[in-house]
C-alpha cells in the first residue's frame, strides 16, 4: 500500500481534491470550519506531494543514465574509425 501510494500520490490528492466540492454541493449543512479544516489539510497534502515529486525528479537528474555509457563507448569508437580513414591526397 505504502507503494501505490509513493507512485500514485499525486493522483489520489487529485481525486481527493476533486471530491470537495462534491461533498459541499451534495450536503450543503456542512460547517465552514470543516471545510477550512479540508482544505488546509489538502493544501499541506499537496506540498507534501511536490516535495516528494521533487526529491524523485532531483534524484533521477543526478542518476547516471545506462545510455551515457553507451554514448561515450559510441563516441570512442567514432573517433577510432576516423582516425583510421585514410586521408585524401591533395595533389591527387
């Protein structure tokens, strides 16, 4: 559960968010300190969320990426082909 929480964090404040209004329309006699209540909770949520969205998005540009490794074997590999090309005889 802890999981599909971490993945799915956002999307369930979302949801969540979403379903206030819901609520205050379908049962108007709910105080307005309930609601203040909501509210600040789903705002606390949500910075909650984005810390944690921004700690995955900081953690995944500071990871070195199986592709770079590929692209620096490539480019070596480049080099070594054109440094074996013969060259072309300008007097020719």
């Amino acid at each position: 559960m802890n999981e599909f929480i971490s993945k799915h964090g956002v999307r369930l404040l979302a949801v969540v968010a979403a379903l206030v209004p819901l609520l205050v329309t379908s049962l108007p006699g709910i105080p307005w300190e309930a609601l203040a209540a909501v509210v600040a909770a789903l705002l606390g949520a949500g910075e909650v969320a984005q810390r944690h969205e921004d700690s995955k998005t900081s953690t995944a540009l500071h990871t070195t990426a199986p592709w770079d490794a590929a692209a620096a074997a490539q480019a070596e590999l480049t080099e070594l082909e054109l440094s074996k090309r013969p060259t072309a005889d300008p007097t020719a």
